[in-house]
C-alpha cells in the first residue's frame, strides 16, 4: 500500500495525547500519536457519539430486514426513526434523535446543491425496503426461479437465500448500499471536507482554542472526529481499533486489509486520521488537508476492491450454485452502488458517477437479472472498475 508522506512542520508528541499544551516548535516534523487519543486540560477532546448510535442503528437495521414478522412501515420507521419511537430494542437508540435516513446522500460537498438527486437515492433505499415486505416475505418459502421471488439454498446444505424475481437480495443491496450512501459519503464528502473543517469562524476559533459551548473540543476537531467515528465509532477501544465490529465499512477495511494483496490499508486509513487530528491541534492545515486525500482513496479503494470481489465470486458459481452466486452478486450490487458516494483525491468528484453507476446495476438487473447475467459481462464490469484504482482484478478477486 502507499505510505504516508510525511510533512516537516512543529511538532506534536509521539509519546503522549495531543492537547494545545503538546505543540512544540523548531521546525520539527509534525507526528501522529501512537493512538486516536486527544485531550485538553487533562480530559478528552474526542467525540463521536452520533456516529455509534447511526451504526448500531444500522446494525439492528439490517437484521429486521429479514425478520418476516415487520412491516414495512415498521423497517421504514427504524431507517427514518424518530426520537421516543420504540423502533430498536435499545432504549438507547429508541430516545435518539439521529436517525439513518437524515445521513443517506447527503453530504455538503456532493448533496447540498443537488437535492434532486438526494432524494432519488433515499428513494432507492425506500423502494428497497417495501420490495423486501411485498415481493420476498411473502415467498420466503417458495423456491425461487428466473422471474419468481423465494428462497435459494447454497449447494451442500448451505446458507437460504432470500431472492426477488431477479435474484437480488434486497436486505444485501440496502446494507451495503449504506456503507456508500451514509458511511463514505458523510465521511469523505462530508466532515473530511474543507467546507465544513473551515465553515464560518472555524479556523480562526481553532487556532484560538475557543471551544463549543459546553463541550471540550473545538468545532473543527469535532467534525474530525465524526468522519472517524463513521469507521471506529461501534470499536469497543477506538484507541486499539479491532475491526470487523459492525456490519458495514469498519467489517470491509477488516476483510481488505485481511488480503495479502492489501495488507496495511487498515494502518494506511488509522494513521492519517491520527496525524490529521494531530495537525488540527497544531492548527496546521497544510498537514491535515493530505491526510483527508489519503483517507478519501483509502476508503474508496476498499469500496471498488469489495465490488471487484463479490462480481468475480458470483461469477465462479454462477453456472452451477445459484445461492451461492446470488448471495455475492447481491453483495456486490450494493458495492457498486457505494461507488457513486466515492471521492477522488484533490478533486469534488467520485470515481463513478452515479450514471455510471445506474448502467452497472441496470446490466445486472437486466432481463431476468441475475439469471440472465453472463460471465463475459461480469468480467467487464470488473475490469471497468479496477482500471479506475491501482489494483488488478486478479489481486481483487482473491
């Protein structure tokens, strides 16, 4: 993986937690702490609240789409939940006010002028979610074939799957689409970006160290700490991050950088957090803008290389274990459909548009869909899509 280029500017303490009081000067080359750790007068300035309660939201989210007792204005509801409804079964989450649906595409830099296309997104997953109760609930014991919805087993007594008529797994689009939709877009056109780190008095606020109201961190450091909190935020010890602890983005970087072709995207991502959240606290931005560029390929990488993978496995069962071959084009349906929410570094534009990204789908769902889908075309959605990274799609694939 590419490695992190470091910037000589002041320093900040490689031993101990970034505050105001760990800024020295002399020139020396600006270091990340050893962990996500920062504090201000001895108590933390790290905050990230919002975030966990979006993911583990997410997580009870994706499990009720296939619990054939809810409604679906009961799914409906626990995606756009409302606080005091008893959507979860967290009295936590339940007395929230965040809520999924607020978060999906609708990040400042790609959605703030561009409302349209917003909503025509959260309408995918609205769509989605009533396909899932009035299409595949009431097949769920049905066998499913080309054209009608039911179930699919994987070949040798394995895992059921719960198809449409076109083979689509609608809980795999919307999980997956999430990872997209409300994960990378509000982290890497959202709180990473200029327009919002910079709003307003931000800077000058920053450099004075004039905190939020009531809170113990400045605006700029906060919005930081979101972008983290999209990736960290359901880790036990951010400090120590595991991996695979959600169902979403934090689960991928896990199985991506679990590949020897990838090895250390988990160190790439971490580190730059940690040495961008340094450089805020040093009030250095000319340190803190590349460690937002390195997050932003990072993530979007992670986001092709899951599609390429899923394509490619799909593509190895496809002619003989439907279940099997379904459940990763399912999978990989709801990748390409993150790829519009990417982010290409130094600019304001994803890797895929989202009309390149609607052609994919509708090549997939074409006809019968996933039925219907041919090998050859597969394997030219693969090589469209890693010609764009820096990876093949044999180191994908594996």
């Amino acid at each position: 993986m590419k490695k992190i280029i470091a910037i000589s500017l002041i320093s900040c303490s490689l031993a101990v937690s970034c505050s105001d009081d760990d800024i020295s000067g002399g020139g020396e080359e600006l270091q990340a702490p050893a962990t996500y750790s920062f504090t201000r007068e001895g108590n933390t300035t790290v905050s990230y609240s919002g975030q966990t309660t979006r993911i583990q939201m997410g997580n009870q989210f994706g499990s009720a789409l296939k619990d054939t007792s809810k409604s679906a204005d009961q799914l409906l509801s626990m995606y756009a939940h409302e606080e005091g409804e008893s959507n979860f079964s967290n009295a936590t989450l339940n007395g929230s006010d965040k809520n999924i649906r607020s978060k999906t595409a609708a990040s400042r830099d790609y959605y703030s002028a561009n409302t349209t296309i917003s909503n025509q997104i959260k309408a995918d997953f609205e769509f989605w979610i009533n396909a899932q109760v009035a299409e595949v609930f009431p097949a769920w014991n049905t066998n499913a074939s080309a054209g009608v919805p039911g179930q699919l087993q994987e070949g040798g007594g394995g895992s059921i799957r719960y198809v449409s008529a076109k083979g689509l797994e609608y809980d795999q689009a919307i999980v997956k689409g999430l990872i997209g939709a409300l994960m990378t877009d509000q982290m890497l056109n959202n709180y990473l970006s200029t327009s919002v780190l910079d709003e307003g008095d931000n800077v000058s606020n920053n450099n004075s160290g004039i905190v939020v109201e009531g809170k113990n961190y400045t605006t700029m450091e906060h919005k930081w700490d979101e972008a983290f909190g999209y990736l960290y935020g359901n880790e036990a010890d951010a400090m120590d991050p595991e991996l695979n602890v959600d169902s979403f983005l934090n689960k991928y970087l896990s199985r991506v950088d679990n590949d020897a072709d990838f090895t250390g995207i988990a160190d790439e991502i971490y580190d730059a957090f940690k040495l961008g959240r340094a450089a805020i606290v040093a009030g250095d931005y000319n340190v803190r803008d590349p460690q937002a560029d390195i997050i932003r390929e990072a993530v979007s990488e992670i986001i092709a290389i899951r599609s390429v993978y899923y394509l490619q496995q799909g593509k190895q069962f496809l002619s003989g274990d439907k279940g099997a071959a379904f459940h990763d084009l399912s999978e990989g349906f709801g990748f390409i459909y993150s790829l519009q929410f990417t982010r290409r570094p130094g600019t304001n534009t994803p890797y895929f548009t989202k009309s390149e990204v609607d052609g994919f789908l509708a090549t997939l769902l074409e006809g019968n869909g996933f039925w219907d889908i041919t090998e050859d075309e597969l394997d030219t959605m693969s090589e469209i899509i890693a010609s764009r990274f820096d990876f093949t799609v044999a180191e994908a694939a594996n």
